[in-house]
C-alpha cells in the first residue's frame, strides 16, 4: 500500500497485534454464535423483515401465523 507523503496511513498492523487479533478472533466468533443461538422468536421477525422478507415468508420459515408476524412488527 502506498502512502503520499506526509500523510499516515489508516491502519497500521504492528508485530505486537498479530497475537492480540488471532486470540480474540475465535472469542469473537463464539460470542456472535452465542448470541445467534439465544436470539429470540421476535428479534428473528424484526431481523428478517428489515432484511426484506415478507410477513408469509417469516411465518412460514417460524411455523406461526401471519397474524403473529404482523402483531410483533406493530
């Protein structure tokens, strides 16, 4: 990567962080698991719907009702 001089790049890896981001790599990996894993029925809807999918679609894929979908989304 080329820098202008004078100017400071946007991020600069030192020798000392490579051991730092392969430890926490993993422990972020099992927290966002973690966190899918307890994710509950209406945090899925909300996620889903901004996603673009449809009311049928989420009720369908939660085997619920439409009416279900749309009073969590009011």
């Amino acid at each position: 990567m080329m820098v202008a001089r004078g100017e400071s790049p946007a991020f600069i890896a030192t020798p000392t962080m490579e051991p730092i981001f392969y430890l926490l790599l993993p422990l972020l990996l099992v927290v966002a698991v973690i966190l899918w894993l307890t994710e509950s029925r209406e945090q899925r809807i909300r996620r889903w719907y901004k996603q673009g999918m449809s009311q049928r679609c989420i009720a369908d894929r939660l085997c619920c009702s439409r009416y279900a979908v749309r009073k969590v989304l009011a």
